[in-house]
C-alpha cells in the first residue's frame, strides 16, 4: 500500500464521525481499565522484565523449545503439523477434514445423529444429508494471516466465527478492526441494524438483546459443529499444554463440544514453564481488557474422551524475522496494549492500515508476516513512545518502526553486513520507505543544522520569526499540506530565543525557589500494615467484584442448602461432573450434556485468593461442559483447597497432567459492543460457589 493510499484512508477515518466516537469511547475505557488492573499488581515494573527476558530467551532458542515442545505435545496425544506459509497450513486443515469421514463414521454427536461426509474436496466436503461440513471458529489472529476463512469457504465449508465480534464483522463482510475488540469501530445502532437485516429480528439498540441474540444462533453451532478451530495464546513447552484464554466462552465450546479440533499457533507462542505462563497470564488479561484474570484460561493436553486433537504450527516468515533487525517483535503477545495508547490508531482505528495487525505492533510485523507493501505504515507514528510504554513486554516499537522506516525488514533488500565507523555511515538504499523526496529533503536539512547547537539556534531563531510572519495572530500555526502534516495537525509557534539563551533565567528561577525553605514540613506517622485476610475472605470479595457469589457452608448441611438454592430458581434438575457433590433426592441430575438443563454443579479442584478464580480439570470421562452448557454453575469448593496465588494453582501436579483443565474466573461476558459489560454469553451467566468450611477438621 502506498503511502498516499494509506494518506488518503486515515482521511476517511478521521472525517468518519461515528467511527471517531466509538474510538474515543474504547481507548479511554481501555486506558482506564488497564491502569486500575496493574495498580493491584505493585511488582509490574520487575514482571514486566522478566516477560521480556523469557521471550528473549524463547527467540534466541526457539528450535530448542520448538523440538521439545512438539515431543511433548505428541506424547500427549494430539497430533502436530508444521506448516511453513499460509498455503500448507490450509492444506494440512483440508487434509485433516478429509480425514473426518472415517472417524465421523462412530462419532455420535448431541442431537443422536451420525455425520458422515463423503463428498470430495473438488464438490465441498459434506455430509450424507449433503449438508456443508460446518466448522465453528473461535478468534484467532492468525488464521486471519492465512486468510483461514476465505479458503475454507472457496473449498465448500461453512465457517462461522463464535467471538461475538468477530461474528458481528464476519456479518459485515469485513476484518477485525482492533486484535482485541475486532468491533471496536462500530456502535450499538450499526450492530441493530445488522441484526435486523441479517437476523432477522426486530431494531433494537439494547446490547442484552443482541447479545442473547448471538448467543441463540450460535450455540447451535456449537452443539452441531464437526470440526472446532481455536488459536493459542501459549505453550507450555515443559508439558507439551496448549493455553487459551478467552471470555465470553466460545474458545472453551469449540475446544470440547466439537469431536475434531483444530489448533492454530504461531511458532514464537512458547513459554518454558508453567510459572512463566502464570508471569504472562498475570499480565495479557490485565494489558489486554484491564482484569485481573480472564473468564477462561483453558490449559490443554490430551484429546478429551472421543475426541482428536490437532496442532499446526505455524511459521509464515517468522524464521525470517526472527534473523532480521525486528525479531524483538515476536515477543509479543497479542494484548493490543500498543494499539490502545497510539495516537494514531486511536484517530483512525485498525481498517486504515489495510492490514490483518493495525497499530504500532501491525506498522512493525505486516510488511514482514503479511506483504511487503506495508512498510508504509511505519510512517504512520509520532515515535512518542507510547506503544513502548503500554507494552507488558517491554518491546521497543519506536526502535522497530524506525527500522522498518530504513528498510530493514525481512522481506526487503538485504543490508550487507559490515562494520560500521563513526566516521563513515553506510547508505542503504530502502530507507525512508514511502516518504515523498520533498520531505526527505526537508529531513537531511534538518539533521544538517541539527548537528551543530550554533546552527540549530540560528535556524531556530530564523523559524520563530518566520513563523509569527506567517501566523502572526494565532499561538500555532498549520505546515503546508505537502509535508504530509498539513491536513490535519496544528504545531504551536516557534520560540523565537534559543532554549540556551532563556535556560540563565529558568535556572536562576529554580535555584531561587529550591533556596527557600518550606513553609510546613510534614510527616506521616508509620502506618501499621492491615492484619493479612483470610484465603476465603479475599476469594469471596474477588468473587463479588466479578459477580459471582459464595457461600460458606458446612460440609453437613451442603446438601440442603445446594437443594434450597436449586430450587429457589425452579431448577429441579441438574448436570453434574464426576466430583461427586452431594445434591438432594428433590434434584435430579444427568451426566450427559444436554442443552435444556439450566444449571450444571461441578466439583473444583482448588480456588485462587487473589482473582476469584476456580481450577477444574477433566477426569475419567469428564468434559468439563458442566462449567460450560448451563446457563448457572454452581460450584463446591473445601476453604483448604485455596491457594494464594495463580502460580500456586498452576503448580498443582493434577492440573499439569490432566487431559484439560480450566480457569473459572467469573461468569462469562462481553464488552465486545461499545465496550458495555455484558454478563453471559456462550457460557454460564451466573456462577455460585459454595465454600466448605473445612478448617476445623484439617
């Protein structure tokens, strides 16, 4: 993309006022949230250090990790494919649904029926009721990067997107506009009038009914899905664990409920250890949405019972990357921190860059993972920092964006590699890409007379008067519109006495006030730090502030008081997990999924104080869809089986050997329409736990 092609879609963007209030609403509540999330996290400055040295670490290894990390996964039983560019990486997912029909033949799915698809790729791979094989999505930016969707769809599948954004743009026929909120640049009344012409329901721009809405069509496909296909956030190279995190529900249904699923990850996606995942699970949730948690950390290992599981790992040029200037771009991990904080982004929104990543991490990475034509969008910073800053990672994107500016990205012109003297500066002939030869000329004058401070306050002198010659009322003053600034950008007058000449006075000022005394000296008397909580009480307030609720019980009258509350929600019938809870004889509970059960009560096998969080994992013919299918969960924990800390769950030897296990931490929800908190979307819209009092008897 050129860079006047990308001149005149920032343009639209800016002259889009609908676009630019949805902007403003999600960058400051993403501003706001992620400052509140990392004010209870006091050691952030030193985690977010070690993050970058792991993923420097990972980098610098990677076909180490990448060769114990595939044994790992095998061993465990899901089966791993390496994909080197997009092309393969379709092909091994066309090859594996061909697969299907000789396993489909004995996979009985939630309605009793049987599939069977039979046809051959050439006629679309379909069913024998001659229905097109239906493969529900969960999001994923990089089967975006391979155009996942669109070549499914020319093969003969149906791909629906489960994300509620991501389904509301696939509506639209249009890619995600931000990594996280893919909607981010639409309103409720755009969503409403989707809805009504899609959908078929009334207008409405109330965000609970188009929620619910979405979670009606959807969890049809859910239920009937042949194939599930989710990303990866991380893996856990030491145990082969593949780590998603999601909200709303929709990765944990596309990972359990369909027989086939289908994983996608990037090859940079490693972390060594399971405390490193609870060093990045402390930070992308927080950077990402501003919570402490997500509502879903799915940590898995094995296929579930019935089930087959797939890998593919995905290069497409990232090999290259990480051999060029800008390998410290595979350090990140998706959290779209840097997009929230760029000003340009927050004018423009992610649709103007062109490109599957947008933003500052998007400027560095798409020339190089995407095509080389968007090396034009580097120019689009003010190289003020504050992508590097927002960056839970510590990745330098000013640095990076400056390179790719030069022309140092994989897939341009190699620079030859020699030494550089301070007296000889070598040529490369990519740099500057995309900027018109006016302004380059106008930059080697200015690096000319910036080179010397003598110069520098000449022409800073000669350009403040020039500038109140040429806006002599007005305290800015607008270049001309070849500079690229001109369109929309207003600078303030120069001064017209150097900084040098006016730094005698300010210094003589600030000596004269720092010589006073002041008028008052107080001091605080030491504060006596707050006696610690106990584990319970903290996981209950954690609890509350997500909307859950607990209870503190008895172990002898749980089952009464399980059986009051069902009952309290007309609820006389329940699914339940192999935990064995003790529910009432007025209660009846099934252990097959059925989707018109309201509730479902599972066991937990830890809690953590900190987030509110409840760990389940799979057993002996478990699914975990207890936690997932009912529209309540309810949930019995021993108060001796919470620990303090994330890391101390994820330490818990059951956790890293079971076939799967999940993080509850709160009931599903959304944010995904004009970031409006909305409770309950493809999982449990209520969450109960009912805490064992056991501390008398351990």
């Amino acid at each position: 993309m050129s860079l006047k092609t990308f001149r005149n879609r920032i343009c639209q963007s800016i002259a889009d006022e609908n676009l630019q209030l949805a902007l403003d609403n999600n960058a400051q509540r993403r501003k706001d949230g992620r400052l509140a999330a990392f004010a209870s996290l006091p050691d952030y400055p030193e985690r977010r250090l070690r993050a970058h040295a792991v993923k420097a670490d990972v980098v610098a290894h990677l076909d180490e990790y990448l060769s114990q990390f595939i044994a790992r996964v095998t061993a465990n039983g899901i089966q791993v494919h390496r994909a080197a560019d997009a092309g393969e990486a379709i092909r091994i997912f066309l090859e594996i649904a061909e697969d299907l029909p000789r396993r489909a033949q004995s996979t009985q799915r939630g309605k009793g029926e049987t599939f069977v698809p039979t046809c051959p790729r050439s006629l679309g791979v379909r069913d024998l009721r001659g229905e097109t094989i239906l493969v529900a999505k969960s999001k994923s930016m990089v089967s975006e990067e391979i155009n996942f969707n669109h070549a499914l769809e020319a093969a003969g599948f149906r791909v629906v997107e489960t994300d509620l954004g991501e389904y509301i743009v696939q509506l639209r026929g249009e890619r995600p506009s931000h990594i996280i909120t893919p909607a981010v640049h639409l309103r409720r009344g755009d969503v409403g009038k989707l809805f009504e012409e899609k959908l078929g329901i009334p207008y409405t721009e109330h965000i609970p009914t188009l929620t619910n809405t979405a979670r009606k069509v959807l969890r049809e496909v859910f239920l009937t899905a042949d194939i599930g296909v989710s990303g990866v956030n991380f893996g856990v190279v030491e145990t082969g664990t593949l780590c998603i995190v999601t909200n709303e529900g929709n990765g944990r249904m596309c990972t359990t409920v369909p027989p086939v699923h289908v994983a996608l990850m990037g090859i940079e996606r490693l972390v060594p250890t399971f405390d490193d995942l609870a060093l990045f699970l402390s930070l992308l949730p927080r950077s990402a949405t501003g919570q402490k948690l997500s509502v879903y950390t799915s940590l898995i290992n094995s296929p579930l019972p019935g089930q087959v599981r797939h890998l593919i790992l995905l290069d497409n040029g990232r090999s290259a990357l990480r051999n060029s200037p800008l390998a410290e771009s595979l350090y990140c991990i998706r959290c779209g921190a840097c997009l929230n904080a760029c000003p340009v982004f927050r004018e423009t929104g992610g649709h103007a860059y062109a490109s599957i990543y947008p933003g500052p991490i998007g400027s560095v990475i798409s020339c190089a993972l995407v095509n080389p034509k968007f090396a034009s969008l580097a120019q689009a910073s003010s190289l003020c920092g504050a992508c590097k800053e927002a960056c839970p990672v510590d990745i330098d994107l000013p640095g990076m964006l400056l390179r790719v500016r030069s022309g140092l990205s994989p897939q341009s012109t190699p620079h030859p590699t020699r030494r550089v003297h301070r007296t000889r500066r070598v040529k490369n002939t990519q740099e500057g890409v995309g900027i018109p030869p006016p302004v380059k000329l106008g930059l080697k004058g200015f690096r000319l007379a910036a080179g010397t401070s003598g110069l520098f306050a000449v022409f800073q002198s000669l350009g403040g008067l020039l500038s109140r010659i040429y806006s002599p009322r007005r305290a800015s003053m607008r270049l001309p519109a070849w500079t690229g600034w001109g369109y929309s950008k207003e600078f303030p007058r120069l001064a017209v006495r150097p900084f040098r000449a006016r730094w005698g006075k300010i210094k003589q000022v600030v000596e004269e006030k720092s010589a006073r005394p002041p008028e008052s000296l107080k001091f605080s008397e030491p504060t006596t730090q707050p006696p610690h909580k106990p584990l319970s009480d903290q996981f209950a307030e954690e609890l509350a502030a997500l909307d859950g609720h607990a209870y503190l019980v008895s172990e002898q009258e749980l089952p009464a008081r399980l059986t009051e509350f069902l009952k309290s929600k007309s609820i006389n019938r329940v699914l339940v997990d192999e935990s064995g809870v003790p529910i009432g004889t007025e209660i009846s509970t099934i252990r097959e999924p059925d989707p018109t059960v309201r509730a479902g009560v599972t066991g937990a096998l830890c809690g953590i104080a900190e987030t509110g969080s409840l760990v389940l994992i799979s057993g002996a013919g478990q699914t975990l869809t207890a936690s997932l299918l009912p529209e309540v969960h309810v949930a019995v924990l021993k108060t001796s089986r919470l620990v303090p800390t994330l890391a101390d769950a994820l330490r818990r030897p059951e956790v890293q050997k079971a076939a799967s296990g999940v993080i509850v931490t709160g009931p599903s929800r959304t944010a995904d329409i004009e970031m409006t908190l909305t409770i309950g979307v493809h999982g449990p819209g209520e969450l109960h736990v009912f805490l064992i009092d056991d501390s008398m008897t351990v």
